[in-house]
C-alpha cells in the first residue's frame, strides 16, 4: 500500500493512528487519527498517486516538516 507507505515514511513522527480498511469490491478506506482521509466509496474512484498523502498534508501537516532520516 503505496499510501500508507508515503504516509508513514514522512509523517511517522505526527501520525498516532493509521488504519486502512479494505473490503469487496475494491473498497478502500484511509483513517488517520479518526478521521477519513480518503474513501473510494465516496469519492468513486482509485486515488490519483499522491493524493492521500497532498490530502494529509493538507488537512493535518501543512506547517509540520517530513520526518528527518
């Protein structure tokens, strides 16, 4: 999982919780911290490569700077 990947590898050091939930149909579910990040049951589409993680750092880290190697 490419998302959770990116995710993790830049912001390990702010996520406290990531879960991805998966089902039939290709149903796929990013929750960081509680909240839905990206649905594509609601948005009804794959997710544009990238997207998952513009959207965190949109919504959770836009001044938090990736986590230093």
């Amino acid at each position: 999982m490419s998302a959770a990947r990116d995710l993790l590898h830049d912001y390990q050091h702010v996520i406290d919780e990531l879960t991805l939930i998966t089902g039939s149909k290709g149903v796929f579910t990013v929750i960081v911290d509680g909240a839905t990040l990206y649905s594509k049951h609601d948005e009804g589409r794959h997710a544009e490569p990238g997207e998952v993680l513009r959207r965190f750092r949109d919504r959770h880290a836009s001044d938090t700077p990736v986590y230093a190697r």
